[in-house]
C-alpha cells in the first residue's frame, strides 16, 4: 500500500480589529466555543495559513486562492450556520497512513450573520400597554434575557432613562411610580448586534381613587327617595377597569349605573365600594353611611290668642296669631309657606296676624323637608277655617257732664264737670275702657270722674273688645277751678279813717260812689253781684253810690267766670258829711 503523507493543513481566521469595542458597536469577530466549535461572523473575510504546528510563527505562509499569483486571496463563508474546509485525503495522525476506505479531512467552521433576540420579562403581575407606555402592577424586577441560534449570546447591555449603556448582569428594579425609559440589546460571541429595543414603563404603585357623588335631593347624609348614587373612579396609571360596590352586606357587583334610593327601603343603609385599575391595584373598600328618607313634614295649625263666642259666632281678635308647628322624622323641614285666603305663598317663619283680614279666614300650608319631601294642605278639609275674623277695634269717645267751656279749640273744666267714656264696638263688643291723665298710671274706667290739680291734662283712653282688638283716643282739657279776681276802686280818696273794733276803716264823703270789676285769668268773667249792708243781692250794672246817710257800710262781692267759678269780696268803709 502506498503512503501519502499528508501535512497537517493549520488555518487562521482573522478578522478586522475595531480600534476601540462600544456595546452598540461592538466588534466583529471569530469565537471558538468550549465544544471546540470554531464561529466567525459572517461578514468578516478570513485568511488561510499554512503550519506544521500550532506554535508555528506568524510568517508561516498564506495559502493563495487557485486564481492568485502574488496574495494570499481571502475567503467568505457565505453559507449561515456550517460550512467546511476539505481536502481528498483524511489522514491517521499516528500512522501518517492514509485513511481507507478513503474519505475528506474537513474542518469545520460555522458562519454567524444574525443577532441574538432579546426578550423582557416583568414578573408575574399584570402589565396594560397604552399609547406606547406598558404599565405595571406595582414595583416590578425586571430581567432581560436572550438567545442566539448560532454563536450563542455574549453579553446584554441595557440603558434606563437616556444614560450610558450599562452590562446587563442582574434583574433591574424599579419602585417609583414614574415613566421608565428602557433601551436594551444583546451582542453574539461574534460580534453581531442586536438593533436596540426601547420601551416605556411605568410601575403602578397607586390604586384608583374613588368617590361618591349624589344626584337628586340631599342634606348631609340623608337622600330622599328620589336621589340616586353616582359612583366615580380616577386612575393616575394605567385607568381604572372597573367599580365594585355592594349595598348593606349583599354581594359584591360591578358597578354600571347609578343606584336608584327609591329602590331602598326607607331608613338607614351602609354602601361599601372600591375600584380596580387596568394592572390590577385594588383600592381599599371605602364606606358610605346614609338614610333614605321618603316620609314629608307633618304640619300642625293652631290659633294663639282669644276667641269670643257672642250671638252664637265665634270670634278671632286682630290680635290672635297663626302657628304653624311642623315635624320631620329625619332630615328636618327646610321651609313653610302659606296662603291665607287665596293670596300669593309667603314663607312662613313666625307666629303671624292675618292683616287686612275680616271676616271668614281660610289658610292653606304646604311644608318642605331637607330633601324635597312636600306635605300640604288643599284648603279643602285640611285648611284652618275660624268662623269670624274681627279685626277692627272699639271706637272711642267722650263727653262732659258739667261746666264745660271751649274757647279757640281748648275745653274748660272745672272740679264739678264730670269726665264721660264711651267706647262701641258692633262685632264681638265692649270688654273694658282703661284711661290715663296726663302720663300717670292707667286705671279702669268705671264711671264719670273729674279732674283736680288746675292745668292742661292730655287723657289716653284705650278700649278693648272680646278678643282684645283695641280702640284708642286721646284727648286735652284745661282744669280751671279759679274764679275771677275783684277789684273795688273810689271815686275819690279817703278824707280820713276810724277805729272800730280794732279795724280801721277809711272815711269817704256822701257823694262818693263805688266802682265794682273783675279780671279772670283763663275763662274770662261772666257775672258780678253786690249785696249792701245785708239788702237782696243784685247784679252790677252801675257805680255803688247814694249815700243818703252818714254810717258804716258794708259791701259784699261775688264774682263768676265762664265755668261759674266763684270768687267772694267783702269791705266795709264810712261816709260821712
């Protein structure tokens, strides 16, 4: 058998030396797997050169392709995945005897174009994407991991929030409830990489936020039986996907439209509640404590003041009052308005006197509770009806019995003139007639009375009927109980005097004769008389005089004014020849 020796056919597989390695740029190059597999990237050219040993020195000669002279030429493994160098003779390394039956050395060499494929993984919680972002539920670990069909993946190189790229050794954690940034990649042994993913990520650490809101009638926490419950929730991640509510221990339900109170029995109910984001959070369960209340206020009528029956009729004063006392079982009355006689509603708001009102009274009241329950009165059966509405007080008057003197619209009185009251009333009639004088303290009026203390005096006299409607006149008089003042005057002067029983009396001639007049201050004078030493009075019309006879005389005076109030004069003098 014929030997061939067959030298040992050594390779390299060189590739082109980037200057400097970036992880978005890294280097193309060639990797030997520890199987001993031999990966290139496919790009790259190669250079074959021959060696007896793999400790040969560099200058170990190139190969040069069949149709190159001068260069070794380079080859390209166009083939992905495995490709071969062969020669016709494979040869036993220890016999150096070639192989029968005969077959190829090959060597084996695998080309790698392709980039290894990164995936992120974010746990085992909820994730949501939205215009781009993916939402998380909660503080989440993340860990990217990647494969390679070929030379299998070197390394994983990541960026968050625009800094440098970082190796990728270990999970990446993000707990703030912020947008996250992620750029990532991987790179194969031999240089091939992937092109940059980037995704946004916002870890939602927050629940929903829900609240309640109440449509219809409400104060404070009661609702009538018209009102309805609106449920509301707001998201600050993802948004919410739904509400959850159960009413008084029921079961739990999604939440889809309003909760109608007319539905409930009236009185008080608890409404628990939650909401539930797009990732999952779930609020905490909120509590809601109502009362439902459809039952409207209870009014109650009633007259405070006096009646009077007289004749058969019942009667009301102007002075009795309307109440209106009303009661809620829960959420209290809000307003009360009424209508006396068909006029226009007014709100009711105290005790009040149907003014202007005479006659029949017919009141219609409706009443309104906190949250719009409404009673009312038709005015029919339910209204309040007094048979007789006396509104009008006594008329008042006087009159004198007496002295009485007018002069320039002021009346004159004296101590004798009797002071009359008078009052009339045609409906529920006279109870009483209460007086004052000139300020002092009021006192019943009984009968005629008269005036003592001299002066102007002003009377207030109020009357009073059945149901104390009131009747008031005032009016003045002037007390006079003064009579006038006399004035005696001589005609001449005395011509001497006398002593008698210890008196000393002026002397005047016979011819003398004796002028009587009087002055009054506030009436005026009305009469004057004389009586001479003891004669039948008579009225003065001329001078006292006459004298036949020398003597003592003795004159007596009485003088009346207007209201016969009298004044008295005596004097006594002598006549002589």
């Amino acid at each position: 058998m014929k030997k061939y020796i067959v030298p040992i056919l050594l390779f390299s597989i060189i590739p082109c030396w980037l200057k400097s390695q970036e992880a978005a740029n890294p280097e193309k190059k060639i990797y030997v797997s520890p199987e001993g597999k031999v990966f290139v990237n496919k790009s790259l050219p190669v250079y074959i050169r021959l060696s007896v040993s793999p400790d040969s020195p560099d200058k170990s000669p190139w190969l040069k392709g069949a149709n190159k002279t001068s260069v070794a030429g380079p080859a390209y493994f166009l083939q992905e995945g495995y490709n071969s160098i062969r020669h016709p003779w494979a040869v036993d390394t220890v016999t150096k005897e070639v192989v029968y039956p005969m077959q190829d050395a090959v060597f084996e060499v695998y080309a790698d174009s392709r980039p290894p494929r990164t995936t992120i993984r974010y746990g085992s919680g909820k994730t949501f994407a939205k215009s781009g972002t993916v939402f998380l539920n909660g503080a989440v670990t993340l860990t990217l991991e990647a494969s390679d069909e070929l030379s299998g993946v070197e390394n994983i190189y990541y960026s968050l929030d625009g800094k440098t790229f970082s190796l990728y050794s270990s999970s990446v954690r993000m707990d703030e409830e912020r947008e996250y940034r992620l750029v990532y990649f991987a790179v194969d042994h031999v240089g091939n990489a992937e092109k940059p993913k980037e995704v946004r990520l916002f870890p939602d650490l927050s629940p929903p936020e829900s609240t309640v809101e109440i449509s219809g009638d409400r104060f404070e926490n009661v609702l009538s039986g018209r009102s309805k419950i609106l449920l509301k929730a707001e998201d600050k991640g993802m948004g919410v996907e739904r509400i959850l509510y159960r009413m008084d221990s029921s079961a739990w339900r999604n939440y889809q439209m309003p909760v109608n109170t007319g539905l409930l029995e009236q009185g008080e109910h608890t409404l628990n509640y939650c909401a539930v984001d797009l990732t999952g959070n779930r609020e905490e369960e909120k509590t809601y404590v109502f009362s439902v209340d459809k039952t409207p206020p209870v009014i109650v009528q009633e007259m405070v003041g006096k009646s009077f029956i007289s004749g058969g009729k019942e009667y009301a004063s102007g002075k009795t009052q309307i109440k209106l006392t009303t009661f809620d079982n829960k959420a209290g009355v809000k307003e009360v308005v009424y209508s006396v006689n068909d006029a226009a509603f007014v709100r009711y708001e105290k005790p009040f006197y149907p003014a202007d009102i005479k006659g029949d009274l017919n009141l219609k009241t409706v009443a309104l509770d906190n949250v719009g329950n409404r009673s009312e009165s038709t005015g029919q059966g339910e209204s309040l009806t007094i048979p007789y509405y006396d509104l009008s007080g006594p008329t008042v008057s006087h009159a004198f019995k007496g002295p009485t003197f007018i002069m320039r619209d002021t009346v004159f009185v004296n101590a004798k003139t009797g002071i009359i009251l008078k009052a009339a009333d045609s409906e529920s009639g006279i109870n009483r007639i209460e007086y004052a004088v000139s300020g002092s303290e009021t006192v019943p009026y009984t009968t005629a009375f008269s005036l003592e203390k001299e002066g102007l005096h002003t009377l207030e006299v109020t009357a009073y009927d059945n149901v104390e409607n009131t009747g008031h006149a005032s009016f003045v008089v002037k007390l006079d109980n003064t009579g006038p003042e006399i004035s005696v005057r001589f005609s001449i002067l005395p011509i001497g005097f006398r002593t008698m029983d210890e008196a000393v009396l002026d002397i005047f001639p016979l011819h003398t004769v004796v002028f009587l007049s009087c002055t009054d201050a506030l009436t005026g004078f009305d009469a004057l008389f004389y009586s001479l030493n003891g004669a039948v009075e008579k009225r003065y019309a001329a001078p006292v005089g006459n004298f036949i006879s020398a003597g003592i005389y003795t004159l007596k005076i009485r003088a009346l004014d207007k209201l016969g109030n009298e004044s008295l004069k005596e004097i006594s003098f002598a006549v002589e020849k």
